[in-house]
C-alpha cells in the first residue's frame, strides 16, 4: 500500500510530543507499508534527520523560514483560519501534495489541523479522477479545549488573542472532520470533543506507543529521594506546571523531606528561570536517552494545569517503573485509575503531599509503579495506529 504523510514539524529528532508521535506512527507505516513522507522544515533541524527518515521513506520537504511564518500568521488575523493554519501557509506546498496525490496513494495521513488546508484543496483534484485515497486526519487533541482551559493563565494581550483563536479553531474543528474518511485523536476525551462538536464525523481513539526498552527498566526496592519532571520547555504547559512546581510545590515537599532533589529534564530545561526558595534543583537539558534519567528518579510529577491529549511523558515514567503524580486534567487524557496506577492530586498542597507520600511510603510507590507499568503496557502501542490504517484503508 502507497501512503501519503503530510506532517507540520520533521519528525526527527523525536523530542516534543507531536515529533514523538509522528516519528513513531511513520516507522510503523513504513514497517509494512511504502511511505512518502512531505513536510516542512524551518532551517532548524539536524543535518542527518532527512537521511535518518529516508532509510524508511521517500522524503521531501518545503522550507518555510520562521519569519515567514510569523508574517503568514500576521496575515491571518484578518482571515477566519485559525492563526495556526495561517502560520504554515504555503503554494509551495500546495503544489507539492497535488502533485504527490496526482501521482497516487491508497491513503493519506494529515497529522494535525494545520496540514488539512493542504490536504482538502489536493483532495478537490482527486474527486474528479479514480481511485481517491482513504483520508486520515490526526488531530491528536482537541486543541480547542487545550486553549480555553489555558485562557486564565496567559497574560492579558496572549489571551485576548488566543480567546479569538479559541473560536476559530473550535469551528475549524467542527467543520473540516466530517471531510476524511477517519479522524484520530489521542485519547478518549478528546474524541467526546470531537464528536461533540462535528457528530457526522467518524472518530476514532489511537493512543501513542512507548519505546519497548522502558520495560526492561527495573523497579528498585530503595529510590532515590528526587522527583522528575520531563518536558519540552517551550511548550506553555510545560513552562506553567514547572513554575507551579518551583513556586508551590516543590517548597512544601522541601519542607518535610531532607535532602529532595528535583529534577528537570528535557529541550530548554536548563534554560527555565525557577524560584530556588530552598530548593534544590538540577537541571538536565535535552537528554537523547531518557531512560537514563527515569531509571534515576524516586518520583515523576507531572503537575499540568492545561493540556490536551496524553501526555507521552507520563506513560514513558509508567512504563519505566516510576511512580507518578499528576493532575485530574492530565489524566483526563489517560484514563488510569486514580490511587491505583498513579496518584491524582489538584492544588499545591495536596500534589506536595502526593509527592511525600511517595517518597516515603515504599510499598506505595512499589504498588503504584508496578500497576501504571501493567497499565501502559496493555493499553499503549504504536501497533493500533498500523492496524487502524489498514482497516481505514480496506474500508472498514
């Protein structure tokens, strides 16, 4: 089977949420199936990543510069897109997915809103001639929902923007759904959203995978006393849950347990300004290899206060045999089982308290670890997305 993949963001190197999952789903399309990859490129990415991803895949690429962007996303404020759509603009790409399309595939998948413009104008062309490809749109999250929970914490010009963006792209979401064949999101709560909002479109739950190796990881007896947190930190939601970590966490946990490390790993982690307050911080920077880093902690908070989807570093801390903390809004995503495979705790208080609690009971934290390990492993594999493609593509 030919399939066509339209991606925003060259899915290498895999160290954001959106690159993780398009790395993965493109190694197990192309695992079984010829893969044409087209994406953009901002002049930013490793030199090897296009030759990395031609060992699996035909790959081209439109650069479209960071200035660009801006000026294209400038432009759309007087437009109805969402400024995230306005912001990939490009007749160079236009004309490239025409073309791949009028070359022929048996699927295409569309990783994101911001890539269905491309998609939909192509596709016209198609429905004139034989043989349209099964269409795929993974949204991943309902980026609307994401946005509006994020509202009370912008400041006051980021909200006023993003309180318009919110409204263009809750209504793009609605209307472009019911034009593919198959609409992907992350999680289950995001599908209700979806369906909420475009009840003619047929959405489908496809869950992220976690590296394999994780597994393997063992689940110490004795932790070390740190607490990790792992993330891309120029991702809002990242930036607010490490300054309500620093600023009211972290300090109450201090407070009670001698001698507590935490732990930021991840892009732009050494680059986070955070209130010490007696706190011992370390920070890692991107690390290629986070399961070193996991196989180093006591304790994983997640302390997410607005996002979208699952949060694939949560699973990774699972998966490796670590002990999670997180909120209701980012379990939302997973569905674990509160006080079983990970602790639930909102506000300061009671997540400092979640964090001690693990850091001092050690059958607890064993429990934990070893449920949200059973937990992940049964639920989340790249394996559904390669599946659900081919029963897309047979017309299932």
């Amino acid at each position: 089977m030919r399939v066509l993949f339209l991606t925003s963001r060259l899915p290498f190197p895999p160290d954001r949420g959106d690159k993780v999952r398009t790395h993965n789903l493109l190694r197990a399309f192309a695992a079984r199936h010829d893969v044409k990859l087209i994406s953009f490129v901002d002049g930013g990415e490793p030199g090897e990543g296009e030759e990395i991803l031609r060992q699996w895949c035909d790959v081209e690429t439109v650069h479209l510069p960071s200035f660009r962007s801006v000026l294209n996303a400038g432009a759309g404020l007087l437009r109805r897109l969402p400024l995230q759509a306005c912001y990939y603009s490009s007749g160079e790409m236009s004309e490239l997915v025409r073309s791949a399309l009028r070359d022929g595939c048996d699927a295409l998948y569309v990783h994101l809103f911001r890539m269905a413009p491309f998609a939909l104008g192509a596709l016209g062309d198609v429905h004139a001639r034989a043989g349209r490809p099964a269409t795929i749109l993974d949204l991943t999250d309902a980026i609307s929902r994401e946005i509006e929970l994020s509202l009370p914490r912008r400041r006051p010009l980021s909200r006023a923007v993003y309180t318009i963006e919110h409204r263009r792209v809750r209504s793009y979401e609605a209307a472009i759904s019911p034009r593919f064949d198959d609409v992907w999101t992350i999680s289950g709560a995001d599908a209700d959203i979806i369906r909420s909002a475009a009840p003619t479109s047929n959405v489908t739950v496809v869950p992220n995978g976690v590296d394999d190796s994780l597994f393997a990881l063992g689940i110490p007896a004795e932790r070390p006393v740190s607490v990790l947190f792992v993330g891309n930190f120029r991702v809002p939601h990242n930036v607010d849950a490490a300054a309500w970590l620093a600023g009211e966490i972290a300090p109450a946990v201090a407070a009670e347990v001698p001698g507590v490390e935490f732990v930021l790993a991840g892009a732009a982690s050494d680059e986070v300004v955070l209130p010490e307050r007696g706190v011992v911080w370390r920070r890692r920077g991107f690390v290629p290899a986070l399961k070193d880093v996991y196989g180093g902690a006591g304790v994983f908070a997640a302390p997410m206060r607005f996002a979208a989807g699952v949060q694939n570093k949560i699973l990774e801390a699972m998966a490796a045999g670590l002990p999670v903390v997180t909120t209701s809004i980012a379990n939302a995503g997973l569905g674990a089982r509160p006080d079983s495979e990970l602790l639930v705790r909102d506000g300061a208080r009671a997540f400092a308290d979640g964090i001690v609690d693990l850091l001092s009971k050690r059958e607890l934290a064993g429990g934990i670890a070893e449920r949200g390990r059973a937990f992940v492993r049964e639920r989340f594999t790249w394996d559904r997305a390669l599946e659900r493609l081919e029963e897309v593509s047979a017309g299932l």
